[in-house]
C-alpha cells in the first residue's frame, strides 16, 4: 500500500507537467490556484498533507500506539479512557485525533468502525482510509449486517461474540485496539507494532496470529 | 490472487487498492484539509456536504467507487467554497478554462504555466487527449 501511494504522490508531480488532464483535475488546479492566489491556502500545506499522509503516517502511528497499550497497562488505560491524550504523549497530531476513542477488543466483543454519512477516520493515526472504508457498500452494510461484512474480510465469529459497530463523525473518530497474539511474550515494542494491521484498528481484522507466524 | 477468491466479496477485493487513483484525488482531499484548518469552513461542514454529495450520487445510480467517491468530494468541495469565499461560480469556470489552454498552449515536457493560457491555444498541436496509463 505504501508502494502504491509513493508512485500516487511522485505522480502527482508528473502529471502536473504532461498532457492534458482530465476535466477533474483542471477543475481542481483552478480552484488550488484561486486559493493560493487569496491567500486562503498555502501550497506548502497541501504539498506536506499529501506526501505526509501517504508515506509518513499511514497506519503506523496507530500501530506504535496498539503495541505501547499491549505492553504498558498505564498506558492502555490512557488509551481507553482518552485516546487523544494518548496521541498526544506520542507527539502526534493531525486530523481526527481530537476526539479520538478506542475500543478495545476482547474474547467476548469485537468492535467495528465505520462512518454511515461519509468518510470520517482518524487520519492522524491510520492515515488515509482504506477504498472500501468509502464505499457506500460498506457504510450501509457495517451496520445493517456487521457479520456479514467481517465474514467478507475473513473474520468469522462465533455467536458468542458480541459485535458493537461504531459510527464515526467528523467530531467523534474511533479506532480499535486488538488483541495481542499469543506467543509475544517479551517482543519488544516496535517488533509488536510490526504485527498491527491497519484493518484490525478498524475492525475488519481481527486475530494477528498469523502476523506472528510471518514475523518470526 | 489467493486460491478462495470466489469467497471474497466486492468490499475486501479493494483491500490493498491505492488511496487515490489520480493526482487530483489527493489534492481535493488535501485542500479540504487546509481550508478547515483555516476555518474557511469546519469539519462537521464538510462532513455533512460530502455525505450529501455521496447520497445524490448513490441516488443517481452512480457506481460504488473511488471514482464516485472523489467526484463527491470535488462537487462538495465547490459547493462550500462558493458558499463561503469567492472561489465559486464564473471565476472558477474562467480558471478551469485558462488552465485548459495553457497545458494545450505548452509543448510536452515543458512546465506548464498559467499565464500560458492566456491565448487561445495553436489549432495543431495537442487537439487530442492522449491515451496515457495512469497506473
């Protein structure tokens, strides 16, 4: 995914400087330029949001922050009680993370993130939302049938496990927080964070054991 | 490709897929980022226009796709800068159309400027969109 979004970004580069573009992209180079002209946009901004959310942040930050609470209970209670503040001792910032809650899965809940209205996600921490995350296939149907679409993603629960969706909005953003693997014991932070995938913090994830399995 | 694929519904097949498909889609995303920090308009704003936009195009029938999902955002985004700057109606069309003229005035490989679209463009070259990959 990273590959795929550091050609998107050299390309934007690229393309500023071929053919034609396609009626979209004349009609936002107008208005990017419009703003610049006003004053009402930096280009610095946009040029930095772009490479930064698709190479720096993806979903490693939320990562880092998983594997901290896996290993740290102080901290996890951090994280469950104020997600933002927990950000915050990470020094990261950036949209969405205002308002952030974490749901913490367990033996008995999963939990299951989605925004019914649009896209809301807690870029700060996961980085720009997955294609599905967008479609109105998948804002209908988290909700309606949360089961059905985790079966989609490969996670079958047994009907024991309570599933509780959560509708973020542009104020409020969620993200889970995963169980740990068994055989981890005495990994080390950055090892653990190297398990947590950007899917098992929305909710279509769920065991990471076989992360386990490819890291060692 | 993995051998249980059949079992893969049209959600999870996306899984993987690039955040944008073209340039642009970034940049709409991006500027709507700067424009709320700004408090040109706020989050919630743009939140609830997007997901208007998303709802009139799944009204139309429009297909479920990043496609779809970008042009929203794109028509989202127009709709709150007219509303709330001056950056709406006949100066974005005049920008949009000098900005057409001056990729068409420019020769390939050349940066393109915007003051290279004050003329209308040379009827020989560049009367086509070329097929190129975007990858």
């Amino acid at each position: 995914m990273v590959d795929h979004d550091s050609r998107a970004v050299r390309h934007i580069h690229d393309e500023l400087h071929s053919h034609l573009p396609a009626e979209p992209a004349l009609r936002v180079k107008a208005l990017e330029s419009l703003l610049i002209e006003k004053g009402l946009v930096d280009p610095r901004t946009v040029d930095a949001w772009v490479e930064g959310y698709s190479e720096e942040i993806g979903p490693k930050r939320g990562a880092r922050m998983v594997a901290r609470a896996w290993v740290d209970p102080a901290f996890r209670e951090l994280l469950l009680s104020d997600a933002a503040e927990a950000a915050a001792q990470f020094g990261f910032d950036g949209t969405g993370i205002s308002h952030l809650t974490a749901h913490e899965n367990t033996d008995d809940v999963h939990h299951l993130v989605v925004c019914t209205l649009c896209s809301c996600y807690p870029q700060g921490v996961l980085g720009i939302p997955p294609t599905w995350y967008k479609m109105a296939a998948y804002r209908a149907r988290a909700v309606r049938e949360p089961r059905g679409v985790l079966e989609e993603f490969g996670v079958r629960l047994s009907d024991e496990v309570e599933v509780q969706v959560w509708d973020s909005t542009a104020e409020l953003r969620h993200m889970v927080v995963p169980q740990r693997p068994a055989d981890t014991e005495g990994w080390s932070e950055e090892r653990l964070a190297k398990l947590v995938t950007r899917n098992s913090m929305i909710g279509t994830d769920r065991d990471l054991s076989r992360m386990v399995k490819e890291a060692t | 490709m993995t051998a249980n694929e059949a079992a893969i519904g049209p959600l999870a097949r996306t899984d993987g897929e690039p955040a944008f498909e073209e340039p642009w889609q970034a940049e709409v995303l991006a500027l709507a980022y700067a424009l709320a920090e700004r408090g040109v308009f706020s989050r919630v704003e743009w939140s609830d226009t997007l997901g208007a936009e998303l709802r009139a195009a799944s009204a139309r029938g429009e297909p479920d796709t990043q496609a779809t999902y970008y042009a929203a955002a794109l028509a989202a985004l127009e709709q709150l800068l007219a509303a709330r700057s001056d950056v709406g109606g006949e100066a974005v069309a005049a920008r949009t159309e000098q900005w057409r003229r001056a990729y068409l005035n420019t020769p390939h490989g050349a940066p393109v400027e915007l003051s290279a679209g004050a003329s209308k463009p040379s009827a020989h070259h560049h009367d086509h969109d070329h097929d190129h990959d975007h990858g």
